[in-house]
C-alpha cells in the first residue's frame, strides 16, 4: 500500500533555521574583530599592527594577538583621517582601498523594480481573474471537468423522466458514434435546455458529460461578455479550438439569452455592440463544426422567448428539453434524493411533503430538506422530524415567523376570523383543495396570518366551476370579517386583486364569459418590433367599447360569488365563531383538528 506522506512547512522552517545557526558559528571564526578606534590607536603605538587597508569609512587589518606572535583580524570605523604620519613612524605598511558600490546601487535599482512588477502582476492577476497577460485576454473561462471528474449521473437527477428519456440519445452517440454514422444520422448540433430558473438544467447536463464519459466545458454566458470589444468572438472561437482537440467533449453555455438575444432589439443602437457580435461568432461556429467529431453544444435558459430565431433554426439549438417543475411524483422523488443525507424520522411521510410543495422546483425542494435539518439542530434534535418539515416549508413560501411582531387583539381578532372564513369556504367548496393548515401568526413583510391548502394531485385543466371556487375561497376573508365585525379592513387586499385576475382571465383568456363569447382577449400583443426588451409595447388591440364591456362583466361575476360566499358563510356563522376562538387560543389549527370541529358543528346545526 502506498503511504502517503502530507507536506509540513515546519520542516522548512526547521531546515532554515537550522542552515543559518550553522553558518553563524562557521563565519564567527573567519569573521573580523570589530575593535573601538581608540584601541585601534593604542595598537598602533604599542607596535602590534602589522597591515591595515584603509577605506572611506572604516580601516581593517592584522594586528597581533596581546604578547604573542599570534594574529587576529580587525576592523574599526575610521575617526582619524591624518594616519598616515603615525603609521609611518611606527614602521606599518598602509594602503588606500576603493570601495566598490556597483552592486549597491545596482541593487537599490533592480528591487524596487522588481517589487514594482510583482505587484503589477498579482494586481492583473486578480483583475483578470487568474489570467495574468494581457494576450490571455481573448481566451475563454470554461471551466474544463475531465471526464473522471463527473461523479454525476441520471440517478442523481430525478423529476425530469422524460428529459432524460431525450437525452439519452445524445449519451448512448458520444460512447458509441459509430452506431448513428452506419445508418447515416447525424445527432442535433445544438440541444437547448428550457425551464424555469432551480430546475436541474445544469445538474442534467452534467448527468449527460458523466453517463457518456467525456470531458465537460461548462461556461455562463457572461463569460464572453467583455468590456474589450472583440473579446468575446474571440473566446467563442478559442472555446471552440480547445473543444475540437478534447473531442468527443460537451460544451455547455448557461444563461445562453445573456449572449443570444433577439439583434436589433432592445433599441435602435444598430447591430456592432459587443453582445451581437459575439451571437454572429457563436452562430458562425456552430455553422462550421461537424458533429461526426462527437461535439455537442447544450445551453440552458429560462427565457427561450427573447433568444434570436437564428439561434433555434434547424442545424443549430434544433432540439429543446423541457426541464419543468416537477409533479407530485417527481417531488416525490427529488425528496428521497435529499433526505439521505439527513438523520429523518421514521415516522415523517414524505408523499405528505410532496402533495404540499406543489410548485417547487428541484431547488426549492433542496432548500427545504436543508432548512427542516437546521431547524432540527436549532431545536436539539438528532433527527429531523415532521414538524420541521412543515415549518421548513411554510418559511420558503412565507418567509420567516414573526412572533415578536406586537399586533393589538382586534387585529389579531380580524385576522383569526379572516383566515378561518377562506378555510372555511375551502371545505365548503366542492372541488376546491383540502385545507392543511391555518396560522395567525406573522410571516414575511406583510403576512399577518395565511391558509394553508394542500393539492391532492397535480391539475392541468380546471373548469368554470373551480375557477369560480377559487375566487369564493379568496373572497371568504372579506365577507368574513363583514358579517362578523359590521366592517371591512385592508387585509383582503391581495386576495381582491388575484380574485379580480382569475374573474378576468375567464373572460378575456378561456372564452368563459357570458357577453364575449370564444373571444380571446390578452393584456398586450403587438408586433415584435413595437416590443420593448421586456415583451412589453403594443398596448391593447381591442376596442374601448369592448374593454368597457369587459370590466363590466368581471364587476358582475365578482359581484356575484360575493353574495354566494356571504351567504354561504351566514348559514355557518357558529361554525365560523367556534373555529376562528379555537385558533385565537392556539394561533395553528392543522388539518384534522379543523376539518372535526366543522363535522362537529355541522351535525350540531
């Protein structure tokens, strides 16, 4: 077996100290006797001087050793500049001495120099950004993972089966090519990765460089971007040098849309900034290079809609993978990824987590397995529990719990009452989504108590009835607080305006209106080069009359689930006052404990 032995740089240290304790003895004994001069003098008169040389500042020499024949070196600073009589009286031989400076001043030069440039380096060095000469200006910054260096696989990525069901052809042609060169097919030159921003598009791309075993570029857009104009063509063109000798190889660019977007939008500052003409040499290169070599460009982004056509046409990104949020299934899984690197209790059920995380992504879900184990330590427990699961959750949806926040008791009365009416509504609503949790304790900037919905499966598709239902649950807190208090507050101003949002899309956007019929009528189209950066511009294409007749209708179906929900909420009014005193005592009324004090109330009415 191999030992391997760690590096110390105490025993450098060591080593030198020990070098120069050596030297120091050997050179004590060939080292000249710095006398005072008047000693030196006295020398002199005493006859023990036998030679001296004699320099601009010091005079060193022989002289013998007190009575003996003996001799010993000596040197003293010079006092006396007129020797030279005394010397010669006292028979000593004497020479002048040129001291020679050449080395000092050449020293005294060359250091400052040196430190100058030293610094100048280590400056250009982090400027740069490890590049440290200019000419390494126009190189690229991937970021080169050889090929056993990928630790990740398809296992490691779960939640996106059907993209690597896509994407295992572009492994199963880098290991074997000569497959798809038999029969003549050539694999996509480009592959564009689109989702939303904590999805696993570079966690997948990853599994795709390490399942086929070859080397992995993997840049950011921005890393063309220079303020140097012709930097980044010029490090398109070296990235795409270093793939062909490392080939077969992956280059992946995320945030592609820093670098591809639409030329020519924007503004009208003409198509010669830098962005564009490192689009041109990206376009140019994927153009030229032939994909018999095993090179394979994937790019990830989360905005396909703003990227140039010339990016998305046939023989460049010509295969797109969607990499959505997942479902309940694939929460599922993403959640059994993560929690093995925790201590979980054996009790937690994770398709409970799952059911109630709807809308997370990969990310998302990895924060929160993360959270609910801090929460754990937090609270001196060595597993983490369903507890903190949920509260994990409930901290990335709402933000963090205020429990210090001083909200006097009417407030917090209003608020107990207004949250039981959306609850209360919810489960009175066929269709609508079980409650899972009430909470009247602050979370976030403004929360000063929220509802808690818990989806059972993932829905694509929902009718004029649930949309209707949704808008009853949003306005239970408003009507709540009506019949209970004879008053109204601003709390419902965030469920008003997301109510008045659906009420609208059923007349403008689903063709469920009752005036308008299958009309479509979104918030804003034009033509793309009336479009700012953002999608914006165009205004509306329809007319005043219709846009009247529009607010009109969204007035009448709010109107109407009003009165529905007041009524609704009259006819369970002791429910309403029961429920909303339990959760003043207890602040948390989870699932079971709310839905049977509303079958206990009912059989009681």
């Amino acid at each position: 077996m191999e030992k391997n032995t760690k590096f110390n740089i105490w025993y450098v240290v060591a080593a030198i100290w020990g070098v120069l304790i050596l030297q120091n003895l050997i050179f004590d004994q060939f080292r000249p006797q710095i006398i005072p001069y008047s000693e030196f003098i006295k020398a002199v008169l005493e006859d023990k001087v036998v030679e001296i040389a004699v320099g601009q500042d010091k005079i060193s020499g022989k002289m013998k050793k007190d009575d003996s024949d003996a001799e010993i070196l000596f040197t003293t600073i010079r006092v006396d500049t007129d020797l030279s009589q005394k010397l010669s009286e006292h028979n000593v031989r004497f020479s002048g001495r040129v001291e020679n400076t050449f080395f000092t001043t050449l020293l005294s030069w060359v250091i400052p120099i040196f430190i100058f440039f030293g610094i100048w380096y280590l400056l250009m060095k982090k400027m740069q950004g490890g590049q440290a000469s200019i000419m390494n200006l126009g190189k690229n910054k991937a970021k080169i993972i050889g090929e056993k260096d990928i630790e990740t696989r398809f296992p490691d990525v779960a939640g996106a089966d059907e993209a690597k069901e896509e994407l295992q052809e572009i492994v199963d042609y880098l290991a074997t090519p000569e497959i798809y060169l038999e029969v003549g097919g050539q694999m996509p030159k480009g592959v564009l990765l689109v989702g939303p921003p904590g999805t696993g598009k570079t966690l997948i791309a990853r599994a795709v460089a390490g399942e086929a075993g070859v080397p992995f570029f993997s840049l950011s857009g921005s890393d063309f971007v220079e303020m140097f104009v012709g930097m980044g063509a010029a490090r398109v063109r070296d990235l795409f040098v270093q793939a062909r000798d490392k080939a077969p190889c992956i280059i992946f660019i995320d945030e592609l849309d820093a670098i591809g977007k639409a030329r020519g939008a924007g503004g009208m500052t003409g198509g010669h900034d830098e962005r564009e003409q490192t689009l041109n040499q990206l376009l140019v290169e994927m153009d030229g290079f032939d994909t018999q070599k095993g090179i394979v460009i994937m790019a990830a982004t989360n905005r396909p809609e703003v990227l140039d056509p010339a990016l998305l046409r046939s023989g460049r990104f010509d295969r797109q993978v969607l990499i959505d949020r997942p479902d309940v299934r694939g929460r599922r899984a993403i959640l059994d990824i993560h929690v093995q690197k925790i201590k979980l209790d054996e009790n937690v059920e994770l398709e409970v987590i799952a059911q109630k995380t709807a809308g997370f992504s990969g990310a998302d879900l990895a924060n929160l397995i993360n959270e609910a184990a801090l929460l754990a330590v937090r609270n001196k427990r060595k597993k983490v529990i369903a507890e903190d699961l949920d509260e994990a959750a409930d901290r990335i949806i709402g933000g963090l719990e205020k429990k210090n926040r001083v909200i006097n008791p009417e407030e917090k009365r209003i608020v107990a009452y207004h949250e039981v009416g959306h609850a209360l509504v919810a489960t009175l609503t066929p269709g609508s989504e079980p409650v899972h949790k009430i909470s009247i304790i602050p979370r976030g900037l403004a929360a000063l108590g929220y509802t808690q919905q818990r989806p059972t499966e993932d829905r694509y598709l929902m009718s004029r009835s649930e949309l209707f239902g949704k808008i009853d649950v949003l306005l239970g807190g408003r009507v709540a607080e009506e019949i209970s208090f004879g008053s109204i507050t601003t709390g419902a101003g965030n469920d008003l305006m997301r109510a008045t949002d659906i009420a609208r899309a059923i007349i403008v956007e689903y063709g469920m209106g009752e005036s308008l019929g299958l009309a479509s009528y979104p918030k804003q189209r034009g033509p793309v080069f009336l479009q700012n950066e953002y999608g914006g511009g165009g205004g509306i294409d329809y007319s005043h009359e219709t846009a009247a007749q529009i607010d009109r209708e969204t007035k009448e179906i709010l109107d109407s689930r009003y009165e529905h929900v007041k009524k609704l909420l009259k006819e369970k009014q002791e429910t309403l006052n029961t429920i909303s005193e339990r959760l003043l005592e207890k602040e948390i009324l989870f699932e079971q404990e709310f839905v049977e004090m509303v079958g206990t109330a009912s059989v009681t009415e």
